[in-house]
C-alpha cells in the first residue's frame, strides 16, 4: 500500500468522530438553529452521557447537567429531560436518587420501556433484584427483542448462575446493534468477554481473547475492553502486557480503583517495589472520595483486608477499617459485590456467625455467582437450601 494512503488511512482513524461525539455536534447545531426548543437541549445533554461512558470522564455530566438546566428553564418540568436526569444520576452512581426518580417516571408512562432499564439498573445497584427482575420482564414484555432489554437480561441470567444464557441474550443484542454504534458495539463483546473469562477454560479464554481483539478494532484504547484484555494476558501468563494494558487505561481514566488495578497487575507480576508506591497513593486518592456516591471503598476494603498490605498501610487502617467501610456502604447501596465484601471484613474480623448470615441474604436474592457459591462452600452454606429467582424471560432461558 502507498504511504501517502496508508498516513491518509491513520488519519482518518485518529480523526473519526465516536458515536456519541457525533450525537454532540448534532445537538450543538439544532441548538444554534433553534435555541427555544427544549428537546435539543436534552439531547445534548443524553449524548454527553453517552461520551462519560465512552471516555468515563466526570466532567461531561457536569456539562450535561447544565444542559438539562436550560432544558428546564425553557419547558418546566418536562419529561424529556427528567427521563435523561435518571441516566445521569444512575452515571454517577446516585443510585438510590436515580431509583426514586425511575419509579416516578415509571407511575407517569408505564409504557417507557427505557424508564424499566433505569429501574433494573438502579434496583441491581440496590441489592433489589426481584424489582430489577420484575422490571427487565416488563421491557422484554414491552419490546421483544430490543437490545436494552437483551443486554439487562443477560446481567441478570449472569448474577443468577446462567452465564451460557447470559451469553446468548449478548449475541443476540450485538447482532441487532447498527454497525455505526461502535461504542455500544464495543461494550456488549467486552462483556461477553468477561463471561467467556469467568468459565475458565482454554476454550473460554480463547472466545474472550477474540472478543476483545474485535471490540478494540471497533474503538480503540476503550477503557472497559484494556481491564478485561488485561485479565487475559494476566491468564495467558503475560504479566508485562497486562501492567502495560492497565497503564494505559490508568492514562485515559486516572480514578482511584484503575490505580488499584495496575497495582495489583504490578504485584502479582513479581513487582512489588513498583506496585507499593502506587497502593499508597491509591490509599490517599480513595479516601479522599469515600463519601462520593461515585468511589473506590470496594477497592480500599480489599486494600485493607490484605495481609501482606498492612507495612504499606497506616496504623488502624487494617480489618476493623475495612468492616467500618463496607457496612456504611451496603447501608448505602446494598448490592450483591458490596455484601459480599462485607462478608469477607466480617470473617476477618471473627464474626462468623454475622458472614453466614450476611451469605445466606445473597443465597435468598438468587445470586449464583462463582464468588457467592465460593463464599457458601467455605461458610458451609447449600446453595440448593436456599429459595432461587423467580421464573421469567429475564433469569430463564428460553
């Protein structure tokens, strides 16, 4: 191929326009035409949302919340931009405000299927998984076949020990996503990616591997698609790509929970000198957010669990910190990882009586996760004793 073609061919891939920054512009230019009209303005402020995700940068809410602002200003009240304002709030992980706000949306147009996703997503957050399973049915009900309504369905096969179906929803919704929404494109085979990884066979990682190779082709350098690519190398005994892969994810997300990451990337790679640097600073970073809804305590509990952590960690900061952190933030959240988490500071605290318990709640919710059975098995509790999800299109296969 002639260089000139193939320098024209690399600037035209460095230079193209993500779905969502095309939503942008789109908005941007009916605002200039026609500044009195409202919906432009929620508009904007969706595609910015979708560009947080694209990018998982916090400064596009910030501007999308002013657009929603002029949005109301023009039109009080209006539906449009209350509807985008659940996505925004579910972005920063306002969960519990974003789930107050779906069911009212809910009440107002029972038939918004997309106002059922926001109630699935917060309710899974939230730790409610019959509301979040009760509401995904009702967007399968609704519209059969559309791809919000495949992709939520399959998290919830995945949480309820069905990752085979799981699976086959995610195929299903990337065959029916238009080849121009590359970005969505992108999400859906990183998490197929995760479910192939999570079997933990040569086939699985395998089917993951080429995944991901597919999604960082449709958009490269996605911070979602680097983690998971990660974790395959770290499987593939490839210890320096993946500190590479999680390095470069850390440039285009600096968030507390991605240096934690590339830090234990570091350590399990034989680099515990330039991993101990990092966890220090991770310490600082996470505790300086750890009353923001959007954090890294999942990450700073695991921190101070960790026993080979404790010279890298100030005095008090240990189990006893770590159980502080994670009962406030399933009092605040409640979700599946979070009791989960609180299950571990609590056996390495010595409350193993309060473990069984908290382990027998994630039994009775329907979660058969790989890290739940693990946690039963060693608590000695039977997962088959305790009650399963209800039957429906959501946890069962067809």
């Amino acid at each position: 191929m002639h260089l000139s073609l193939v320098l024209l061919l690399l600037l035209s891939a460095a230079t193209a326009e993500s779905p969502a920054e095309r939503c942008i512009r789109a908005a941007r230019a009916a605002i200039e035409a026609q500044p009195e009209e409202h919906a432009h303005h929620n508009d904007l402020a969706l595609a910015l949302a979708r560009r947080a995700r694209e990018t998982a940068s916090g400064e596009h809410y910030e501007e999308a919340f002013q657009a929603l602002e002029r949005s109301r200003e023009l039109a009080p009240d209006n539906y449009g931009a209350r509807r985008v304002e659940v996505w925004l709030l579910l972005g920063q992980h306002e969960f519990a405000r974003a789930l107050e706000a779906a069911r009212e949306l809910n009440r107002e147009a029972p038939d918004d299927s997309m106002v059922y996703g926001f109630l699935v997503d917060a309710c899974v957050e939230l730790g409610l998984y019959a509301e979040a399973e009760e509401a995904c049915q009702w967007m399968l009900d609704l519209r059969p076949g559309a791809v919000p309504g495949l992709t939520r369905a399959a998290y919830l096969r995945e949480l309820f020990g069905d990752p085979e179906g799981a699976a086959e929803l995610l195929v299903s919704a990337y065959g029916m996503l238009p080849a121009s929404e590359v970005e969505d494109r992108a999400w859906v085979l990183t998490h197929l990616a995760a479910l192939h990884l999570a079997l933990e066979t040569p086939a699985g990682l395998a089917l993951a591997e080429q995944a991901l190779d597919q999604a960082l082709a449709l958009f490269p350098d996605y911070h979602y698609a680097l983690e998971q690519q990660a974790a395959v190398r770290l499987r593939q005994g490839q210890s320096a790509e993946a500190v590479r892969l999680l390095r470069r994810r850390f440039e285009l997300a600096p968030h507390p929970e991605n240096l934690f990451d590339l830090a234990l990337a570091l350590q399990r790679s034989g680099r515990a000198g330039e991993a101990a640097p990092l966890l220090v600073e991770f310490e600082r970073s996470a505790r300086a957010e750890m009353e923001n809804a959007d954090n890294a305590n999942g990450e700073l509990i695991r921190f101070y669990l960790e026993p080979e952590w404790s010279a890298l960690r100030p005095p008090g900061r240990g189990p006893a910190e770590a159980l502080c952190i994670a009962e406030r933030e399933v009092a605040r959240r409640g979700s599946g990882e979070l009791r989960l988490l609180l299950a571990r500071a609590q056996i390495a605290n010595g409350r193993g009586a309060e473990a069984r318990a908290t382990a027998a709640g994630l039994l009775a919710s329907g979660l058969r996760t790989a890290p739940v059975l693990e946690l039963a098995a060693e608590l000695g509790l039977d997962p088959e004793a305790a009650p399963k999800p209800g039957s429906s299109d959501a946890t069962e296969g067809a």
